[in-house]
C-alpha cells in the first residue's frame, strides 16, 4: 500500500472511490480495501489534527481581542469586551464544528476498518477451512 501513496497524492474522495471498488468476496480485494482505508484514516487524522488547530487559534485570538477590550473600555467592560468578540464567537463556533466533524469521521472510518479486518478473518477462516467447500 506504501507504494500507492508513493506513486500519486490521493484525494480522500479518489481513495474512498477506490476502497468502494474493492470487493468483500475475496481476501486479496478485502485486504487491498483495508489498505485503501488505512491510507484514508491517515489523511482524516491530518484534516483533523488541522481542525483542532485551527479551533485553538480562534480560540486563542477571541481572548487576546475580549482582553484587549475588556482593558481599553472605560465602563461596562465585560459587555464592551463581549460585543467586541462576537465575530469571534461565530469563527470559533464554526470551527469547534469542523473540529468534531473530523474527528467523529477519523473515529467512525475505523470502526469500518476494525469491522473489515474481522470480516478478513473470517473469510480467511471459510478459504482455510476444508469443509466449507470453497477453494
């Protein structure tokens, strides 16, 4: 699989459209899909590492400007400091979103891989298995 991301910088949605090719009769094809998802998991931990990121800097920048507010208002200063960072607020909202989208795909995409790598074994198991008639 190492050679795949090697030869060409796959989308996500290019490689889950290759994972969707794959077919779950055969071992080879259910391994090559596990690969596939692998490589998918790694750039949804990238997308939502940025994500945190870029929720932390909003963050961050949202109490730098209430601070900076809060200490140039004469009166009212917490009320001044909060009207001063609503823009922010929003920002910081939205990414908070996209932070836990991403990490609830990073999540969900491998319980899907968990879930493959069973069914692998047992497949293996049915190919391995003299009884089961298929060979």
């Amino acid at each position: 699989m190492a050679a795949l991301s090697l030869q060409k910088q796959y989308t996500l949605g290019e490689l889950y459209s290759l994972a969707d090719q794959c077919s779950h009769d055969y071992p080879a094809t259910l391994a090559r899909k596990i690969g596939l998802l692998t490589e998918i998991q790694v750039l949804l931990g990238r997308k939502a590492a940025d994500a945190v990121r870029e929720y932390k800097r909003i963050y961050a920048q949202r109490k730098r400007a209430y601070a900076e507010a809060y200490l140039t208002a004469d009166k009212d200063k917490g009320q001044r400091a909060e009207l001063a960072v609503t823009d922010l607020r929003m920002q910081e909202a939205d990414a908070e979103a996209d932070k836990v989208r991403w990490h609830n795909a990073v999540e969900s995409n491998n319980q899907l891989i968990n879930s493959l790598k069973y069914s692998l074994k047992v497949l293996l198991a049915e190919y391995n298995n003299p009884a089961s008639g298929v060979r």
